[in-house]
C-alpha cells in the first residue's frame, strides 16, 4: 500500500482485510505483538487532535514501534518565524522515520509535504477534504453492526456536508450499492461537486433542512444509521437539527445505531448516551484496532 490520502486511495479487498485483523480487537496486539519493533512513526499533527493522534499513536507502541513527532506546526521550522517549506520537511522527516501521519488544517499542506516525503504518507484529517482513516473506523463499524454487505443501507447524515469526516464516509460507502444516504443540514449547504465526482452513482443522496422537515417525509423508521457531526452555527437555527428523546424512541427504528466521529457539541445530546444503539464510543475505541490494522498492511 501507498499513501493514503484519500479513502479511494485503499481497495475494496485491502480494506476487508484491514477490518478482518482489526476484528480481533485486543488480541491484535497479542498475535502482532513485536511486529514494528525497530520501526518509526513520524506523528505530524499540525492540527489538533485526542482520538486520531492517540489511537495512531498507541498503535503504533502497542506493535512494538516508537514515534516520533509534534503536536503543533508551530514546534516545527515550518511554523513562524522561519516557515520552512513543507516538501523540505517531509524530506527532512522521511530520513528519521518509517512512515508518517500527518494531520492538517489545510489540504495544501499534506501536499506539499508528499512532494518531499520518501516513506508512506498517511492523512490523518487533511483540511475540509478528507479524513480517510475516520472513514475506515467508521465502515469498520457499521459492518461489525450490520454485516459485510452494506449494500441498501439507510444513514440519516446529520452535519455540514462539506466535512472531511462526512466526504471520506461517503465515498468510503460508494463500494457499496444502493445506499441511500438523508443529510439533515443549513438550506443552501450541499456536498462539494469534488465529492459528489466520486460517488457511486446508485447512492441516492437526499437534504432536509429541519428535523421536522425529515420526520415529516416518514422516513424514520427506514433508517439504519444516524451518523452525526457538527452543525456549523452558520444561522441562528440550531434546534432546527436536534432530535428530541421522544422523537429518537418514537419515530426511529428501536435498533437504531447512532455515530458520531467526536468531539461532540450540541447536536448529540448527552441523553443520548443511554441509547442502546448510541455505538459512538465503541467507535472511537475501534479507531485504535483499525489502525493498528493499518500499519500492519504496511510492514
């Protein structure tokens, strides 16, 4: 495997045989336990971050590799007040390490620095665009809920449609046939025609700008999945794409399974965590076997 940079950058059958290792959960690091030993990670968060940088982290140690790294661009030369080149950094980087995560908060970022790298690259939240290993944490999940097959899946998607954590998903569900995704966001708000490019084209994509618009369509009860994410405040309507309890126990399906890829903000109650399809912290702690998996395709 090469980069991964975008979830299409990884085959329908190597991502199987990730979520086949990651299956064994704790006892991958028992089976694989020695795996990295003399082996590198250069962890770049140029960005901040709790589960991406500590589960790729831990991950990697668990294997029995060490990492190397900062947690803000500006611990590096490529912040002020020198601003080294970033393809002059992943140069630099590449001779200290065996593979590197790099989380940005500009695409043109990850970039720049695979034009110096000479080890694997592997994003781990690049801008707005994509954040493919979430999406693979998140696939992992949804088919250790539902089964291999998620052909004909229905997902209420509710979030800003321009988030790397919803793209990659997306695409990530385009190996897929058949699914019909609902996204609940701010009227005006759609999926970026750079994501829309990559769809599969039996997805069937549908908006809805109120959470009474959505119950309203009667489609609740069809919904496998409501996947959640942040709401950017853009108006003053917040309500407008929250689920009250009663609607959550009352329209949906009772096996309904709830993600969401954390931090949360308003848009998941805490009342929710009582859910017995509330999964997002099951999810999170995936995201650690997952890459664990990962690393493994490499070494």
């Amino acid at each position: 495997m090469e980069n991964l940079i975008s979830i299409s950058d990884i085959s329908l059958s190597d991502m199987k045989a990730v979520f086949e290792r990651a299956k064994m959960r704790e006892k991958i690091f028992n089976e694989y336990y020695g795996a990295l030993k003399d082996k590198t990670l250069a962890s770049l968060f140029l960005q901040p971050s709790t589960r991406t940088q500590l589960s790729f982290q831990s991950a990697f140690t668990k294997l029995g590799g060490t990492y190397i790294g900062f947690s803000d661009i500006n611990s590096s030369r490529s912040g002020p007040p020198y601003y080294e080149p970033l393809d002059d950094m992943g140069q630099i980087v590449s001779g200290y390490c065996d593979i590197i995560v790099m989380r940005t908060i500009n695409a043109k970022y990850t970039l720049a620095l695979l034009e110096g790298a000479k080890v694997p690259v592997i994003s781990a939240g690049s801008g707005n665009i994509e954040h493919p290993t979430q999406a693979l944490t998140d696939l992992f999940t949804l088919t250790t809920h539902i089964g291999t097959n998620l052909s004909g899946l229905n997902i209420l998607i509710i979030g800003t449609p321009r988030q790397r954590t919803i793209n990659s998903l997306l695409i990530g569900l385009s190996n897929w046939e058949n699914i019909n995704v609902h996204i609940l966001c701010q009227n005006g708000v759609s999926l970026p025609d750079i994501i829309c490019a990559k769809l599969n084209p039996t997805m069937n994509v549908r908006y809805y700008h109120s959470t009474r618009q959505f119950l309203e369509s009667g489609l609740a009860s069809q919904i496998n999945v409501i996947y959640m994410d942040k709401i950017f405040n853009e108006t003053n309507e917040y309500t407008e794409f929250v689920f009250t309890e009663n609607e959550l126990y009352s329209d949906f399906k009772n096996d309904i399974m709830i993600m969401h890829p954390l931090p949360r903000t308003r848009e998941l109650p805490k009342t929710f965590d009582k859910h017995p399809g509330a999964i997002y912290f099951s999810q999170a702690q995936n995201g650690l076997y997952v890459r664990a998996s990962l690393f493994l395709s490499y070494f």
